[in-house]
C-alpha cells in the first residue's frame, strides 16, 4: 500500500498537553456545532437521501470563530481543537442521518410505530459500541492509520491550510473551487479526489466496478442489481476479507517482538489507551502502530460481545421473542450480533481506502439472509435496522483518527501526544453523538408524520414485504460471491480489491468510473514526470516522489472539501 503522503507537521506540541474536549469554549462550541451538524443530517437524509460529510464545514466555522479576539474564543485558532470540532460535527450529522433516524424509519414504515424506541435505543448501542470498536483498533494492521482515509486527508489538509496559509492553502483553496463547480454541474468530484489519495489498486478495482455498473445496463443490457450481482461479488469478497482480517490478528513475530508489542498493550491498556513514552526524542516513525495484534483481538472480541448484548436487549425489548421459539431466538440474537460486526468491518474497509461505504447494499445482504432462513417480519425489520446503526459512524470515526493523526505528526513526544489526542477526539464525538440522539428524539415523529422518511429504509420496507418468491436471488449470489473472492483472495488484505470492486458495483454513480480513472491517469504521470525531473537535475527521486505525493494529497483533499461544502449547500433544497 502506498503510504499515506506526510504533509509538512502541525506545530511541534514538546511541552504541555493535548487540548481537551471538555474545555469549557471547546465543549461549548462543538455543543452547537453538533446541532447543527444533526440538523443538516437529519433534514438531507430525510429529503435528499445523503448524509454529507460535515467535517470540512466544522474546521472551516472553528477556523472563523479563532479569528474573534473575544473572551477565549482566540484559543479556538489551535489546529488541534478545531480537529477536535470537526470530529464532534462529523460525528453528529452521521449518527443522526445514518446510525439512528435510518433505523428507527424501519418499523414505523411496516406499520409498528410501537417499536421506533425500542429500535432507537438498539441504533444507540450500535453507535456506541460501533465507535468504541474503532477506537480500539484504529491503527492497527487491519485498519492503519497509514491508510488512506480520504475524508481524514480532506479535513487536516483543510485545518493545516488555514493554519499556515501560503502555497498550501492556494493549492487547497483552487482545487476546492473546482471540486464545488464540478459538484454544482453534477459530477462526482469526490470521487476523483479519493483517486489521489488512496490505494492505486483498490482504486482501480473501484473504478472499474463503478464503469461496469454504469454501463452493463445499456451496452450488455443486464440489470446488475436485479440479478443480485454486486450483492453475491460483496459476499465473496466480504468473507475472504473476514478470513484476512482473522489472519492479520496473529503476532507473526519473533519473541523480542512479541514481548515488546506486548509490554506496548499492557502499557495502552493501564494507560487508557497511552502508549510507552521512549523519551523526549520519541519522534514520528510511520512504521510504528499504536495498537498491538492483542489489543485488535481483543478490541474486535469486545466489539463482537458487546453486539450480542445489544442484540438481547433489543430481542426482548422489541418483542422478537413472541415470534420465534428458544433455538429461533437463539439464532436470531447470534446473526443480529454477527451482521453489525461484519457490517461495520466491511464499510469501514471499503470507507478506509476510497472514502465511500456501501451501507446501504451491505444491510440488503443480512437481509435477504434473513428472508432466506425464513425469519418473520418484525424480528426481521428489528435485524436490519441494528445492522443499519453501524458501519457509517465506525467509518467517521477513522476519518476524523486519521485527520487528527496527520495533524499531531509533528509532536515530540509524539507516541503519547498521539494517543492523547486520539482519546480526546473520540470524548468529543461523544459528544456529537449525544447531541444526534437528542435531536433525533425529538424530531423523528414531527418528520415521520410529514412523511419525510430516509429513502433507503423504504426500500427495506419494500423487500421486507415483498419476500422471496423463488431461490433466484440466493444462486445469484452464491454464483457471483466466487469472481468476488476470488479478486479479494489475490489482491490480499492491503488492497481490498473485491470489496472496493463490488463497492464500485453497488454505488454506481454516473460518471464516477470515469473521474477515478482520469485522476488516476493524472497520478499516475505527475508522479513520473517529478520522478524523471528529479532525474534530470540528479537529485533524489524518492523525495521527488514525496513532494508528488504531498500536491496530489493537496489536490484531492481540496476536490473532496469542494465536494462536501456542495453536499451541506443542498440544504436549502430540503427546506
């Protein structure tokens, strides 16, 4: 995998600590912030069907409150606190649009109004548990923060431009420009920018399968999704990507490694997650991760328990019992916990190297298992709306991990700074989070009455209704999940091949392909082109290669906020 470009490092933080959440300015800020992140979720979702990210609006608003010289707003001009803000406001319009108004629309749209806060308070601990899960295991070898995470790049370049200005802030600002007018004359900008900032070969798997989605309905006049198509290539992918993960989760260390990855465990876990200071010239090191191979097992074990838990509670709480006999129940609560570790897993897979999840398609698939083991109507809604709370915000989260930990790069010592800053992050989207399940319980029975529903729980409804008629759809998918595993298989755990290529089926937005693989092409040539410059003048074409990464980084990141500032502008349409 390409390592992720190193823009040049926020100020040095050698002395003090990490702002904290809970300062009262900070807090008060992110509070407000994160209402209206909820709000802006809330609304789109309902009305348009998409959860922007808000990120980008959150660095750019605590950008703008740094510049008041009133009281101790100046202190919002640190990078690290408006890091801080943009994770809470993220965190916030995905909680509400995805985790949780998406969910609790299941029920009510079958007909069972009496189930919205049974199922809400499962969405909860779906989104509590999605994120904790992320918190254990961001940075480690299933999901590093070397990775490309191009929301996360999108955010710290944002937050880095406005801190330091000049060259930087110009690229930045440009690209933004263009990602906003393309996005205006409906082109998906984003997706070229996650071209310059991803894995080459994940991204063309991406691409490849966005031009097939595209075009297999006019040029072979096949309709890919109604003959399951992408859903089989995502199953095969999916489970050859769990058996790679299982794997990735083996120490495959000698003994001296072992014993110093453990001491790193024991000491993050006494330490509430700190990793072993080495001394005041503890300095950046890509190579080094900040979670063991133990402390994934044991943070992906946790996530697993604590799923089956929140499946209990929802299966009595919601009644489920009343449906199904003991082994039934049984079953139930097994798969429910299952599918939202898996779901969340996949998403966070596909959303860590392109920027985009396919929740939507993943939930569909644990539920046509459902309908094809025969689960009845109300444990099966029940299902799908836990499975639907997670994924999205696991995926946020390590966004926002990821902008944070470009951002604190520069720190001295850095190995605590970072986990600091980490823990801190995750208490403010906390925050956000607390703030969604507020406004969402509030609101949801105003907007469900008006009947402004997420689209994509309709379709739920809709194939909750309509069932199975004949067994097409499951030798559709069992025929098509082998090319999925086979792409997954040889591309290995560090590409994702067969999820990014079934997430390119499954998304099919038009024109996509065609974006990704243009930048790609452009990539792929400024890189030879500074390479063979540097060449020329007989400097060094591995820092000649680091500065190409370091401008596309610009560039992508700029199409990616320039996309997003256009996603919160659809505001104005919902109202």
């Amino acid at each position: 995998m390409r390592p992720t470009p190193a823009p040049a490092p926020a100020a040095p933080a050698a002395s003090g600590r990490h702002p904290r959440a809970f300062e009262p300015v900070t807090l008060v800020v992110t509070v407000v912030l994160s209402v209206l992140g909820s709000v802006i979720g809330l609304v789109l979702i309902t009305t348009l069907g998409i959860a922007p990210n808000t990120s980008v609006i959150g660095a750019l608003i605590a950008m703008l409150i740094g510049r008041i010289s009133f009281a101790a707003l100046s202190r919002m001009r640190d990078p690290h606190r408006q890091n801080l803000v943009q994770s809470a406001i993220s965190g916030s319009t995905f909680a509400a649009a995805n985790s949780l108004v998406t969910p609790i629309a299941v029920p009510f749209l079958l007909g069972r109004p009496g189930l919205v806060w049974p199922m809400l308070g499962g969405a909860v601990i779906g989104l509590a548990v999605d994120s904790w899960v992320l918190y254990r295991v961001f940075d480690s070898r299933l999901l590093p923060a070397s990775a490309a995470w191009p929301a996360g790049i999108a955010a710290a370049e944002t937050i880095k431009a406005g801190d330091e200005g000049g060259r930087k802030a110009g690229m930045l600002g440009l690209s933004a420009v263009v990602g906003l007018v393309g996005s205006l004359f409906k082109l998906p900008m984003s997706a070229a920018g996650v071209a310059f900032l991803g894995n080459i070969w994940a991204l063309l798997m991406f691409g490849i399968g966005l031009l097939v989605a595209q075009y297999a309905p006019t040029v072979l006049h096949v309709d890919l999704a109604a003959n399951y198509v992408p859903h089989g290539v995502m199953i095969g992918a999916g489970l050859v990507a769990l058996v790679q993960a299982v794997l990735m989760m083996r120490d495959r260390k000698g003994a001296k490694g072992k014993a110093k990855e453990n001491a790193q465990g024991e000491a993050q876990a006494a330490g509430g997650g700190a990793a072993v200071v080495r001394g005041e010239d503890d300095r950046f090191d890509a190579g080094v991760r900040t979670v063991s191979a133990a402390r994934l097992r044991r943070g992906l074990l946790e996530g697993l328990v604590l799923f089956l838990i929140g499946a209990v509670l929802i299966a009595f709480v919601g009644g489920v019992s009343a449906d199904m006999s003991g082994a039934g129940l049984a079953g139930w609560v097994l798969l429910a916990g299952f599918a939202a570790l898996v779901h969340q897993l996949i998403v966070g897979l596909a959303a860590m190297h392109s920027g985009w999840f396919p929740a939507f398609a993943v939930t569909l698939i644990f539920l046509i298992v459902g309908l094809v083991v025969g689960i009845p109507m109300v444990p099966l809604a029940l299902l799908v709306g836990y499975a639907a709370s997670t994924g999205p915000a696991f995926a946020d989260v390590g966004f926002d991990f990821k902008a944070g930990w470009l951002l604190r790069k520069g720190a001295v010592p850095w190995h605590p700074y970072e986990t600091a800053g980490r823990r801190q992050q995750y208490l403010a989207q906390l925050v956000g989070f607390a703030v969604a399940v507020v406004v969402v319980a509030v609101a949801w029975k105003p907007f469900f009455s008006d009947g402004r529903v997420p689209p994509v729980a309709q379709v739920y409804v809709d194939t909750i209704k309509a069932g199975l008629t004949d067994g097409h759809a499951l030798t559709m998918m069992a025929l098509w999940a082998i090319p999925g595993a086979i792409v997954q298989f040889f591309g290995g755990s560090s590409r994702q091949m067969g999820v990014l290529l079934a997430t390119g089926l499954l998304v099919a937005t038009p024109q996509a392909g065609w974006l990704v693989l243009l930048a790609l092409a452009v990539r792929f040539a400024y890189v030879r082109h500074r390479r063979r410059r540097a060449a020329r003048e007989n400097a060094d074409p591995g820092t000649a290669g680091e500065t190409a990464d370091n401008d596309l980084a610009l560039v992508g990141a700029g199409l990616v906020a320039g996309s997003s500032l256009n996603d919160v502008s659809q505001i104005y349409k919902a109202f």
